[in-house]
C-alpha cells in the first residue's frame, strides 16, 4: 500500500510562508490575505519586495522569516494547533 511521506521542508511554496498581521500569526500569505480582504496579488508582492515590516493597507505586515532573523522584535506564536481563532 502506498505511504504518504510528508515534505522536511512545510513551507514549499509561496502561499505557506508564515506571516504576522498587526501582531497576530498567520500560517500563511493566503489565510491572511483572505481574513483581511486583501487581492492575494497584490498583497504578495507588496510583502515579498520590502526586505522587513511593511504597511499594507493600514496594517502592519511582517514575515515570521523575517522575525526570526531579528530577535530584538518578540512575537508571540500562538499555542496549540488550531492557529487564528
């Protein structure tokens, strides 16, 4: 019988890359972009082209990459596995 084996690397693709809106976490560019409104698009390369936080429609946008390279800015990762609730 086949056996699924998952990918080492979870953020393969451009719509998994984990982001914080205004202080909340976000498993990924999609999720966020559909809470908020936002055109995917747009959105997506307003983030990807600015090298650390950027204002997106009033709302503070920041990698969690990005967040992890810069200590000195401490942003809570929610706990459990249900994520935005």
């Amino acid at each position: 019988m086949y056996k699924k084996v998952l990918n080492p690397k979870p953020h393969r693709n451009r719509y998994c890359r984990p982001v914080y809106v205004d202080g909340s976490y976000f498993f990924s560019l999609c999720q966020a972009a559909i809470d908020f409104e936002f055109s995917y698009y747009q959105f997506y390369t307003k983030v990807m082209n600015h090298d650390g936080p950027v204002t997106y429609s009033g709302h503070t946008v920041v990698l969690e990459s990005w967040v992890k390279e810069h200590p000195e800015y401490k942003l809570q990762k929610p706990e459990g596995e249900k994520g935005n609730e």
